[in-house]
C-alpha cells in the first residue's frame, strides 16, 4: 500500500476521533467535566500505581495473569461468553422491548417471518386491506415484506420454536466469535479474547442484539466475510473462498446495501492479490463465486414470486428510487451538509460504541498513528471508512434508533483493532519509557485503564440509554396493547386512531382468520364496512375519539355508546 495512502488513512481515522456527536447522551458541560475528571483520576491512579513498588507488583501479578489467560481453554471461554452475552441479551429484550419489535423495520421482519413461519412466501391481503396498512410491508393483493428476506428467515426459524426474541441474542454471541476469530487471524488468541470482551460490554452491540433489528444478522455476515477472505489470500483455501463467499451471498440477501459498501474495497484488493498469482487465487475467487450464486438465485427468485420480476425488489416496488435519498451532489452545498451528516453518526459512535469518557474510535486511530498495525490492518481500517463514506453518498434519514445503527454492520473490524492496540500499548509504553516498569505491570496498568473506563460507562452512560430504551421505545408500545387487550370484550374489533397507534399493535399482524381482538386503522366514514364484515364482534375506538368521527355512526350506535379508561388510554365503545 502506497506510503502516502497509509498517511490520509491514518490522518482520516484520527479525526473521526474529532466528529461532533449526536448521541443521546448529549455532551452537556458537565458531562464534558465528568469525563476530564474521570481521565485524570484513571490517569493518576494509574501512574502512582506504575511508581509504588506495592501496587506496581500487584500491577505485574494482574498482567501476569490476563497474559496466562491465553493458555486456559479455548473452547471454554468462547461459550461461556457466548452464554453470558446471550443471557444479558435475552434479559434486556424481555425487561426493554417485551420481546416485541420496536421499530417500522424490524416490525416489518418479524410480521414477513410469521408469513415464511407458516410455510408461505405471500399471503394474500384482507378483504379490506386499507384497514390494516403496515410500512415496509405490501399493500396490494398479496401481503409480503419490502425488505430482503435474510433476517426474517432466521426470525422464522424462531417463530417456529415460538421463541423468536431469541434469535438476535443468539446471531449477536456468533457475532462474538466472528470477531474472536477475526482477531485471532489478525493478531493471536490474545487478540481475539480481548476483541470478544469488547465486544460483550459493548452496549451498541448488546442493545442492537436485544431487539428484532436485521443489523444483528449483517454484522455476523461481514465479520464472517472478511474473516474467510483474509483467509483465502493467508493459505490459498478453495474452502474459505466458497465460505467467503456463502457469508457475503447471506449479507446479499439481509442488507445488500452493505455489499454495495464492500464490493467496490474487495474487488480492488482481490484484483491486486490475484495478479500476484493468477492460478491460485483464479481457482480460490471460483469457489468464493459458487458459494454466493445460491443466494443470488434465491434473492432474484424472491423478488420474483413477491413482486413479478426477478431484478424488482420489494423496496423499489413499493417506494420507488427518489433522487431525495442520494445526497446533495448538484447543490451548492455539497459536500458540507453530506460530511455534516456522517460526520454526527461518526461522533455518535464515539459516544455510544463503548461508553467511555474517550473516544471509542481513539484506539483505532492510535493503532495507525503509533504505527502498531499488523498486515490487513489496513484493509479492514478501509472496511470502516467505506461504511462513513457511505453515510455522505446515501441520504439516511437521521433518528436517535439504535446509535449510529447504519455503521453497525461493520463494527467488527472497529473492536478488532481496537483489541490490537490495546493488546500492543503496554510495549509502546516499555519503547517510549513512559515510566519504567516490565511487560506484566504495563499490562496490568492499561487492564485497569479499560476497567476504569468500562465502570464509568456503565454507571455514566449505559444507564441513560436503559432508561431510553424501557420507556415504550419508539413505535412499540406493550402497555396500549395491554390496555386494550384487558378492557374490551372478545371477541372485539378495535379502530385505533391514527398509524402512529397502529403501530404499537402491529407485532400481532397478520392476524389469523379469527383472533379475539382485530385491531384495525381508523377508516371514519368507511368503517362501517369492516364492521358488516365482523359482525358478531364488539366495536371499539382507542384513543381519543371526536365529535367528528362519531358523526357517521347511526343514532343507535351513538346512543348506546360508553367508554372504559385504562390509563392513559382511552377506549370508546361503539357498538
């Protein structure tokens, strides 16, 4: 690689450590305090300790044993952080989200997995289907998700068991030993446990795998993708070629987006690998071929059977390609307002990736910067630049949903690197004679750095964001669907206000031919024709009902009205 591209890498990667944030731990005055504060007792407490003979052997017996820790079993420590993380997970979706989705996206994945669950690819819409519009999902004669079919295929299998909140918690642990195993490829065991341990307090990655969010499943396979391509170069393995390119054919069919990303990165450096041996690597990019064209056929045999052609996807179908989602290249603006834009998930990252009163993105940047970077680093430095290049190209509509969610899928390079700096600090402290101590007690001492830092984040920060999350999140709203649920008599029909209410209830679509509640949009005028469909039902209205809307009821039905209050929510009987 060029000496003067390794510089502007280097240069880029530190001054996204400078991106203005847009977290939603705002950088008020006194957080900004408490985070000097905090680096300077960290700091202190660290030197004094390096200087005083008592601490700095207790330092050397702490390093000594993290640096045994390489020789305990394998194995073991993968599945024990496995079902650490899984259990941590699984709790949060049950005390944060109720195991229900949260947000348009993942509801749109988890109502297409209860389609694929029942053995269908579509199904056919309601008789009514105006009554029960749903975003991201088919409005027209058959009902199918907008969305590629990647993630709800996993969903599915969960469905199936009748536990799918489980499956994100079990992609997100993989996803741990994606990045131990990336890690280890690119330094040693060491470096993939530290990798892993990032990652398992990683609050971005913990929240993310608690929900129902497709960005779990995208960061398994890009993890898993330039694990098997890194790989394939180091031994020259048809076998990894083909798994390359099984991961990259999944991540096709989750997020293709993301290989849109990566493709142009990988073309490049496969291209620059395969003229130092054409032969081999010939044979190794065949195999990575035939591992991806199954998945491509079945994309294209999706968008097929949902949407009539095999290259329409269900997006495009049904919102079109707006230019208002590229960015502002013809304005007189640009690039300002794009770099603006990426450059606040850039710094919400910082805030959110870790917690910590630093930077998160400071142990990558240092990595380069004190030249500490082995071979691949640079590739999978570039990996995490695409992805920000990528927020100036794609107009993504910012909202406080999961952090900086749009890098997520490549923020496993990020926690691999991360882990190579920390595990190569201690040496660069020895070279610099910061303060003269051995191996085991600089180990030791950045141990305690990391501790300090990840207990200030738990305690600052990780707390904000569990309140933020437990309060109804977004479109889910367990408590509205409780209230409805234990004030109607069944079997019921429920007109709810408005789409934004709709919402709160639409991890119960598609609804079965007769549930005990049907809950339906609020149609004024025309609902009295799905209240002749369901007939036999009690009508109710939720929410706050008008004058107005109450207009088109016939006298009887006015007359006999009444409502039921189950705080906050009011519900109007109608009929």
């Amino acid at each position: 690689m060029n000496i003067y591209l390794k510089r502007i890498v280097t240069l880029i990667l530190c001054l996204t450590t400078l991106a203005p944030t847009h977290a939603l731990i705002a950088k008020s005055n006194y957080s900004l305090f408490l985070n000097w504060v905090t680096l300077l007792v960290i700091a202190f407490i660290t030197i004094i300790s390096l200087r005083s003979h008592v601490s700095r052997r207790l330092l050397s017996l702490a390093g000594k044993s993290i640096i045994k820790t390489s020789e305990l079993p394998q194995n073991i420590i993968m599945f024990l952080s496995c079902a650490v993380f899984i259990l941590i997970a699984s709790t949060l979706s049950s005390v944060l989200f109720s195991n229900t989705p949260h947000v348009s996206d993942s509801q749109a994945h988890y109502i297409y997995a209860r389609i694929l669950a029942s053995g269908n690819i579509t199904i056919p819409s309601h008789t009514f289907n105006e009554f029960f519009k749903m975003r991201f999902l088919s409005t027209g004669s058959t009902l199918f998700s907008s969305y590629p079919p990647g993630h709800s295929i996993l969903l599915a299998i969960g469905m199936f068991f009748s536990i799918p909140w489980i499956v994100n918690p079990v992609v997100g642990a993989l996803s741990l030993l994606a990045v131990f195993l990336l890690g280890k490829e690119i330094g040693n065991k060491t470096t993939g446990y530290i990798a892993m341990l990032l990652a398992l307090v990683s609050p971005f990655i913990v929240f993310m795998s608690s929900e129902f969010m497709s960005h779990a499943t995208a960061l398994l396979m890009t993890t898993l993708f330039i694990l098997f391509y890194i790989r394939t170069h180091k031994f020259g393995s048809y076998k990894y070629g083909f798994l390359s390119g099984v991961a990259i054919g999944y991540l096709l069919i989750t997020r293709p987006h993301t290989v849109i990303i990566l493709l142009p990165l990988y073309a490049v450096h496969a291209l620059w690998m395969w003229r130092k041996n054409m032969a081999l690597y010939s044979r190794c990019y065949l195999s990575a071929f035939a591992g991806v064209i199954p998945f491509f056929l079945l994309y294209i045999g999706y968008n097929w059977a949902t949407t009539g052609k095999p290259f329409l996807t269900g997006y495009r179908l049904m919102h079109g390609l707006s230019t208002r989602w590229l960015s502002s290249f013809d304005s007189t603006t640009f690039p300002w307002l794009d770099l603006l834009r990426a450059s606040k998930q850039i710094g919400t990252l910082n805030e959110e990736l870790f917690c910590w009163p630093i930077p998160s993105l400071f142990l990558l940047a240092s990595l380069f910067a004190f030249k500490m970077h082995k071979k691949y680093c640079y590739l999978l430095a570039l990996t995490f630049l695409s992805a920000c290049i990528s927020l100036m190209v794609i107009l993504h509509i910012w909202t406080h949903i999961f952090s900086a969610r749009y890098l997520y899928d490549s923020i496993g390079v990020v926690i691999v690197l991360s882990a190579l700096a920390i595990q190569r600090m201690p040496a660069l402290a020895r070279r610099h004679n910061v303060v003269r101590a051995g191996n085991a007690a600089w180990v030791g001492a950045f141990a305690l750095i990391i501790v300090g830092c990840t207990i200030y984040g738990f305690t600052a920060r990780t707390g904000e964001l569990f309140r933020y999350y437990g309060k109804n999140f977004v479109e889910g709203n367990i408590d509205y669907y409780n209230s409805i649920m234990s004030a109607v008599k069944k079997p019921a029909l429920v007109f709810v206000e408005n789409d934004k209410q709709f919402r709160h209830v639409l991890f119960v679509m598609p609804q079965d031919n007769n549930p005990l509640v049907v809950f339906a949009l609020n149609k004024k005028e025309r609902n009295s024709n799905l209240m002749s469909y369901y007939p036999e039902r009690h009508v109710y209205m939720a929410g706050v009902i008008s004058a107005e809307s109450l207009i088109v009821m016939s006298d009887s039905v006015k007359n006999n009205s009444w409502c039921l209050t189950a705080a906050p929510y009011q519900i109007t009987k109608i009929k």
